[in-house]
C-alpha cells in the first residue's frame, strides 16, 4: 500500500446557509461563496488554495446543493468534474461527508479522506498543512482522527473535545476521552481551565472504510442507502438512484453518527492545531477578526465607496453605494442590493432569530 | 384702497439644500421636495396648503431654481404659470423676496407680500393664518412685520428677535428693538429667561413698496438691479435683462439688507406666533417631531419595509429594499437608490461636515 498521505483525499462539504450572517450570506449564496476575510477570494477558494498543497486538484471533492454548482463552479477553476458531488436537497453532515467517502471508496478501496468545511477561516496554511499531515498518519494507523482547536476563551458557542493520552509514536495527537456538546458557560470555564479540552471544530480525517465501518454500525439504513447511491454514482444509474432515493435519507450530524459512537468505541484520535481557526459565525466574529484586535477600527469588506467620521465596527457593501457613517460605535451595517441590516456588534447573534421572523412574515424572497 | 387682507400676495421662497438633510435633500432635490413629516405631502405642499386660506393661488409666488421648475410644477397643481419665479442660480433671500416683490408691485401697486419659506414646518394651520391676518393688518399701517416664535428652549440654532412695546391697537404685535444672531448658550439662556426675546423664523410681511423702498437706502445697486429686473419680468425683454443683469446681483441674506435696518429705524413689528413651528433642520429634529415626545420609538418616513428590533430613531428610506434594525438607540438611517447615511441623533448636526468633506473629495454626484 502507498504512504498514507498518498492515499489521502480531501473532502469540501459546502452547506449551511450561515444565517446570521444575513442579508450577505443567503440560501442563493451562503457563507462559502464570499469573501468575509478581505483577502480578495471567497471562503471556499481560501479552504481549496489551503488544500492544494495537501491534495492535487485530483484529490479534491466537492459536496455543494445543486442551487450553488455555477457558483462553485465558477469560483473553483481547478475543480474536477467528476469530484463536484451535488446534494439533491440538503441532508446534513452525515449524507454529504459519507457519500463523498463511499464514492471515494469505490474509485480507490484505501483511500483517507479528509473533511473540511467550506466556511471556516484559517490563516496559518503552513501550519495547517503540518497539522493534516499528523492527522492522516494517525488516521493511516485505523484511527478516526479530528483536529482539536486550542480555545481562547471558555466559548457556549462550540463543542468540546476531551483529550486523553498522547498516542505512541505520534508527534503531537492525543486519544479523544470523548466529545461533548457546547457547554454552558461555567462549564466552558471548567474545560479551558483543565487544559484537557479542545473545540471541536468538525475536522475529521479517517480511512473511508473505516468512517463507513462506523456509520454501518449506529445508523445502517442511511449506511445501506449511502452505498447505494455511491455504487450508481459514476455509472449510467446515478440520476435514477438518487431520484429513488435522496429524499428518504436521513438528517444527522457526522459528530451524533460517527464521532461520537467512535470515540466511545476508543478509535478517534484527535491532533491539536497549531494554527489558529475562525468559524466566522456572525458578523462580531467578522469584525474581531478583521481588526486583529484594535479597537476603534472599522473594517470595511466589499467595494462600498465610505466616508467614515469617528466609527469603529464592520461595513460589509455587495453594493457601489456612498455609505457615511458618523458616531458610532461597534456598529454592524450590511448592505446588499435588496435588503440592509444595520446593529451593533453586541446583538449580531440577534441575527438569526431576524431570519426566523422574516420567515414567518413571508420575507422569503431576501432570505 | 381695499382691505389689507385682499391686498395681500404670499411669496414662497423654495431654495436651500439643506445640507444637514443629506442624503434625502440634495441639489437636485432639496428639502422642500420631501415628505420629512409623514404628512404624505411635501414641504413645499404642506406650505401651499396653509397659505390657500389667506391667498387663493392667483396670489400665491413661488421663487425657486430653474432646475426646480418641473419638480416644483408638479407638486403645485394650482401654481399659476405666471407666479412660478425661476432664479438662473441662487442669490440669497434679498434677491429672491425683493425680485418676487418688485414682480408684485408692478402688477399692483399696492400689495402686501408675505415671504414663506418652503421647507418648515407648522402643524396649527388655523393658528397661522390668525398669526399672518393679524400680521397683515400691522403691515398695512406702515411697518415690515415679522413672526416671532415663542422659544421652547435656549436654541444656538436661531437668531433671536427682541421685543419691544405692545403696538396700540394690535392684537398681539409688538415693536421689535432689534434682531440678534444666532446667540451661545449663555446668552440663549439669558434671552429665553428674560422673557422679551422670540425666534426669528424669517417670515416677513410687508407692503412691497416699503420693503423696497428700505432696500433702497441699504443696498442701492441691487434695489436698481432687482427693479430693472421686475420692470422686464412680464414683457419681451425678461431674458435679455436677466442674462445681463443675474449674474452680478449681490448675495445677501434680507436679514442684513432689510430687517436689521428696519428696526434700527424702528419700522419693524412682530407678531408672537400662536403656533408651534418646527425648521426640520436635522434628522435629529425630524425625529424629535416624529415621535412627539415619545422616547424609545423608531419613526420611519418613506416606503421601506422595515423590521425593527428595539431601536430607536428613525428611518428614511427612498428604496424598497428591506431594512433590519436590531439593538440600536436614537439611531438615524437614511437609505436612498446611491447613497446610505448612519450616524445617531448626537451626531445630526455632523451632516453638514460630512457634505463637506464629500464636496472637498469629488463626490459631488451624490450632493
């Protein structure tokens, strides 16, 4: 068999709306599809620029809805066709991260596979590579490996990884204890301060076989039915499989149907990052992060023309317009074609619960 | 001679950006154009409508730019084509009322003009139209008559009008010792304390000869200029004369050229106001009228549809986009088709610097 890393393949699931990050990001172009960093190209062409040194163009799968394959298109030019997998409808992390592993699988029995989100900032990509490249040596041993963040502050925003023993032989990778679901505060306290927790931030890298071994075991219908679509892919039978099937499979996190059970079965390993990671999951965490952690600024993303007197927070523009802003403090102003979202960096989680509400009062058409 | 009252001419000076107002007011469409009070009607509306009862529209001037002329036609169905007054470029209110004025004399000889600025706002008409028929029977005596407003507070925006005895006979009207600048706050204080002092909203009433016979005295080239312009206005050579003459008319606020004066030669009244005005000079002001005392409401003028989570301020929007407020207080948002303002009603009065800054960088396609 070839070294591990020759056998790794890196995966891109590119779902999830990111709702609080309304009115930019939208189910016409979520998250993945802008530039939330300014570094001048989308998050989804950072996470592939991260994984080319990893995975040749060749290596590199794609997981997106059928609404996004122009876009995804269009802003992946090295993408292969055959590795632009569509989702017929959105099925969770389960359907799209195992699909993506069966036809793996198929194409080429010993394959590693890497799962790695759309959606997420990082900007050591050095430092990613080296962290990856443990992961799939760990994970060439018959371990499903994740990679842990180290936190800077006791978050309620993440779930936590308890570490246990470092693993023989490796560099930096320890045994997962297990994975438990975001805490409340005073328990995010007591993890940050133990030393022996990480954020899980949805990493995995594992032989494809043996991530499917797992999922067989504590979810087999969705198992069964995953296979069955994977053999039909590259074959006359795919549009008919998946039409008979796709709708039936069922919604669930890859943490509830692989992670967890994996962990408690002892084989998931878990490498901590030695670079620094960012979900970007509302606009605050745009703007701390585009401020590096000076105060006062106001970091601007997009090529709004702006005046702005004694402001500090974010201005995000998809629009040519001039936007003043005087006076204020920690703001947040989003503006698109169709809809402007102004508040402050203190209620950006408040987002959200706006996106639900202009469900229900029919605003569908900016959603 | 017939009675003061059917003597009497209303002259509407519609000019001024209103640079504060920015970027609702404009050059190209400034205060006067706009709803600022939810009335569904413009200013410049609002203030023909409160003039009718005084002045049918035969008798009602509107001095305005030649840019204006289709704007302000629309708006005013009743205008009559021979009293709209267009200025080839902007001259200051001397040259605007005295022209207007001298237009009137011509006609009639012996009229009484009122001057009306288009762009404030007065809630009381019936209060008006008793505050000016008063006025007017004061005019007609021989003096140039002022409205004075009763002060709510010690404003720094205002010039201030100091009153002096009761006039025998009048309703109301007093003499007036002198006008005052716009004073500091000390000096607001001691006027407002005092009891003696008025705003002085710049409404003048007045016969037109008298008007221009002051003017006369104080500003000789430019009553010559403004009469040889007014001699031309309804015959063959007006636009010989204004292409000769315009250009070189002296800029002059009538405060200076007439009504100082005119006090200082104690010819001037004033009748105190029985109505409540408001300038609308700011977005800070608009909202304080909006919401009418009422703290923690947003007012929102224009089509938007808004969704407002508890914010306070208020809203103008010229787009049809859809708007989300979370979480902000005494905030001002002012959202048209090519520019967007943010900034809170602390900093309303910051607008004009703003516009000056735009000025000072090239922006002059949003002023």
């Amino acid at each position: 068999m070839s070294a591990p890393i020759d056998r790794f393949f890196s995966i891109i699931p590119a779902g999830g709306i990111g709702s609080r990050l309304w009115p930019l990001s939208r189910a016409a172009a979520p998250k993945f599809l802008h530039d939330l960093t300014g570094s001048g190209q989308t998050l989804l062409q950072d996470t592939w620029d991260r994984l080319i040194p990893l995975t040749p163009a060749e290596r590199i799968l794609v997981v997106t809805g059928e609404a996004h394959q122009e876009a995804v298109s269009e802003q992946l030019d090295g993408l292969i066709a055959a590795n632009l997998v569509l989702e017929k409808s959105p099925k969770d992390s389960t359907a799209a991260i195992a699909l993506a592993a069966a036809i793996l699988a198929k194409r080429e029995p010993d394959v590693i596979i890497g799962s790695f989100a759309a959606d997420h900032v990082i900007v050591e990509n050095s430092k990613f590579e080296k962290t990856v490249r443990e992961a799939v040596e760990v994970a060439a041993t018959g371990k499903i490996v994740t990679i842990g963040i180290t936190p800077t502050e006791p978050s309620v925003g993440f779930g936590y990884i308890k570490t246990g023993d470092r693993i023989e032989g490796a560099e930096t990778a320890r045994e997962v204890v297990k994975f438990v679901e975001k805490p409340n505060i005073d328990k995010a306290r007591r993890y940050v301060e133990s030393g022996k927790y990480l954020w899980n931030a949805g990493m995995f890298i594992a032989p494809a076989k043996l991530l499917l071994e797992q999922l067989a075991k504590t979810e087999p219908a969705l198992h069964a039915a995953i296979i069955e679509i994977a053999e039909a892919w590259d074959g006359p039978q795919r549009a008919e499989t998946v039409a008979r099937i796709w709708n039936n499979l069922k919604k669930v996190a890859i943490d509830y149907s692989v992670a967890e059970p994996a962990a408690a079965a002892g084989i998931v390993a878990v490498v901590p990052a030695s670079f620094s990671w960012h979900d970007v999951g509302d606009f605050a965490a745009i703007a701390e992060l585009q401020s590096q952690g000076r105060k006062g600024n106001l970091a601007v993303l997009g090529n709004a023309k702006v005046l702005a007197d004694s402001s500090s927070g974010i201005l995000v523009s998809e629009s040519n317009r001039l936007i003043a802003l005087i006076g204020l403090e920690d703001v947040i102003v989003v503006d698109t074609p169709d809809a402007l979202l102004v508040t402050t960096k203190a209620h950006a989680q408040k987002v959200k619960s706006l996106v639900d509400a202009l469900k229900a009062t029919g605003h569908s058409d900016v959603l």
